[in-house]
C-alpha cells in the first residue's frame, strides 16, 4: 500500500497531532474521488496507484473504532482484524476527535478551522446559547454554518453517483447536511441494513459510483459500558458481520474503504473533575462549551489570564490549559478563518490521560456516568484505521 506514512506514536496516551493534507480523515475523499477520476481531486493518501481499473468506492465510517481497539475486538471480529492485519494503515482523525467535526472533516475534505464544526458543543457567537450538533436542525442554517462544499456535491457535479447510507432520523439534520449535502439518502437502521442499502446502491448503476456508510453502535456501547465490556463486544461482532458482507459482495470494479471517526479510552471515576463543584472553576466563566475531553470555556472580560492560571493550578498535570491563540496556533484545527475563530472558547482545556472535566448540573447527567470517552489528542483518540479493500 502506498501513500501516507503511519503517524508517530510512541504510546496510546501520547500526543498526536492531525496530518492534515497527508494522513487524515479529511483525505479520504478526496483520494476517493482521484480514484474515480472526478477533476482537480488530490491523491494525497496515494488511492490511485493501488485502485487502478477502480469505478465504485463504498467508504464506511465505523463510529468508534480507533486504531487501539482493533486488537481488542480481535476475539469478537475476526474479519475486521485480518483486514487491519494485511491492509490496515494508520490515519489521524481532526481534532477535537469527535464524531460531529469527524463526519464533516470526512464529507467536505478540509479540516476542522476551514469547516467550521469546531466541536460536539459550541457557542452560538454574539449569546449565551449552545450548539449541539447532534441535536441540530435548521437553525442556525447548516449551509451557512458549514460554508465549506462537500466531496459529494464535487462528485456529482462531475457524474457520479452518490448515496449517503446512514441512521433514518439523520435524514435532513443539520449535521447530515453540513456533512453530506450532494447524496441521495438510504435509512438503514442496523449492520445487516447497513450492508444491505450499501450494497444495493454500489450496484445500481454502470457509471462511477460513490457511496458513504455510517455506522454508530460500536461507539453508543463504548459510551455506555466502556470499551471491551459485554454490550461492546456484541457490537464489535456486529461490525465485523458489517464487513463480511460488504466485501463479500464487492463487484470486481468496486473497492471499500474502512475507517473511523475517532478512537475511545475508558475513564475511572477518580478521573473526573466536576466543574459544577467547585466553585474555583467557574470564576470569570460566562459559558462552558465543548464536551468532557475537551472544553471551550468563554469568559468574562479580562479574565482570561485568570482563568488559565485558576484552571491550570486546579487542574494540574490532568489538562492543558491554553488561550484561543495558543491553541489555534499548535495546529490542531488547521488554519482557522476570522469567521470561525469566535466558535472556540477562549480558554481551551485539553485534557491529558484518562481524565476528563465533567458538568454534573449544568449538562445532562448521563455525560458524567459514561464509561467511555473521546475528543482530546491522545493516540487512543486520534489514531484511526483505514482498510483498502478491491472487489
């Protein structure tokens, strides 16, 4: 297999940092569309030379399933370890790793600060109010939000096919169509549905063909019950079924590419800090954005040297805590324009290891009981797979 280099980790806790244009999520389509011969695509991940005669590319998005949990589904997934054993090549996902900047990173091509879909949670610039974008609808308009146009859109334009094969009730969310605008949309609920609507579109027609699976449970039960629990193997076996049968019924002109959205670490209950406990914490803080690995916090006026040393001392070696510039210019989001840059916080919390900063009044109480969790840089997060499979 040729194309990018794997990323250099020395341990599953240790920083990575995005390869953006060289090894990421967001290079995925791109090279996909090189393959199938859409103008001006870059190759960056090298697809052409190994999918040479290639016309249909079915790109599933396993949610969840970090590079590190591959050798822990191996009992589960027999399929999905071989295919990682002989094929698998390593990617970073953006940042923050989470599953809304993930899936518009991989449907538009470009990284998160250009995009816009900076985290799970945002503000609103200019208020008080937050953006969930897994809760998102019309407003604020998604094609406004996300300016960026998709992978999907330039394909079609050029005469492929292209479907988008994900969850029923994601049809016309906010998220689905900052992500996947340009497709046609099949609800499959379930792997074997998954499979089913994947397989039917790759097969529909004689021209080039491009289409996107989305599959969630993997990531719901690491969530729930944390990775390697019982609920989780099922649902790593569940993938693996997913697989056996999409490469079982690849035309001999097709090819699957297999990746992720992001990895997922357990968190021990005497790793979470609570904000909504100490009152140290929310001095000078007007919003709390983000989600437990990473938060945005947006702060009174002149309090963001305040608020960086009381986070800093209270939280100690369990975080990073930077300013918005400092945090923009490590490179996590990529280059970020003037329009997006109000969407981070002004003091930007990274967390390091397995801890975690959680809310226990102010969000949902389900997002502090969770098990298992995602969205800083750790490799764990960050570290993706994608699997090249021909027909």
């Amino acid at each position: 297999m040729t194309g990018a280099s794997s990323p250099d980790v020395t341990g599953p806790l240790d920083p990575v940092a995005p390869r953006y244009g060289s090894g990421s999520l967001a290079d995925v389509l791109p090279s996909a569309l090189a393959v199938l011969g859409v103008p001006g695509s870059p190759d960056p991940l090298g697809l052409t030379a190994d999918l040479d005669g290639i016309r249909r590319v079915a790109v599933l998005l396993v949610d969840g399933l970090g590079w590190y949990q591959i050798p822990t589904a191996r009992p589960y997934a027999p399929t999905l370890f071989g295919l990682h054993a002989l094929l698998g090549r390593r990617l970073t996902a953006g940042f923050p790793s989470t599953t809304p900047v993930s899936l518009v990173s991989l449907g538009t091509g470009a990284a998160p600060g250009a995009h816009g879909v900076l985290g799970f949670r945002v503000r609103l610039p200019e208020t008080d109010r937050l953006l969930s974008h897994i809760e998102w609808g019309r407003e604020p308009e998604p094609r406004h939000w996300q300016p960026v146009p998709t992978q999907l859109e330039r394909a079609r334009a050029a005469g492929v096919s292209v479907t988008v094969v994900s969850r029923p009730e994601y049809d016309g969310s906010g998220l689905t169509v900052a992500a996947n605008r340009g497709g046609d949309y099949r609800g499959a609920a379930g792997a074997d549905a998954v499979a089913t609507e994947m397989l039917a579109a790759l097969t529909a027609g004689d021209g080039p063909t491009l289409v996107s699976g989305y599959h969630p449970d993997l990531d719901r039960q690491g969530h729930l019950h944390g990775v390697d629990s019982p609920p989780w193997r099922i649902a790593a076996a569940e993938v693996d079924r997913l697989l056996a049968r999409l490469v079982d019924g690849l035309p001999g002109d097709a090819a699957l590419l297999v990746t992720a959205d992001h990895g997922q670490l357990n968190v021990p209950e005497d790793r979470r800090v609570d904000l909504d406990a100490d009152p140290r914490l929310l001095a000078g803080v007007r919003v709390v954005a983000g989600e437990p690995r990473v938060r945005y916090l947006h702060v009174a006026p002149g309090a963001v040297p305040d608020v960086v040393d009381t986070w800093s001392a209270v939280l100690g070696d369990a975080a990073r805590v930077l300013t918005r510039d400092e945090a923009v210019a490590t490179g996590w989001f990529g280059p970020v324009p003037e329009s997006h840059l109000q969407r981070i916080g002004d003091v930007v919390v990274v967390c390091r290891d397995t801890w975690v900063v959680v809310a226990t009044r102010s969000e949902h109480p389900m997002e502090s009981r969770l098990v298992g969790y995602h969205g800083a840089d750790t490799a764990t997060e960050m570290t993706i797979p994608l699997l090249v499979v021909r027909g």
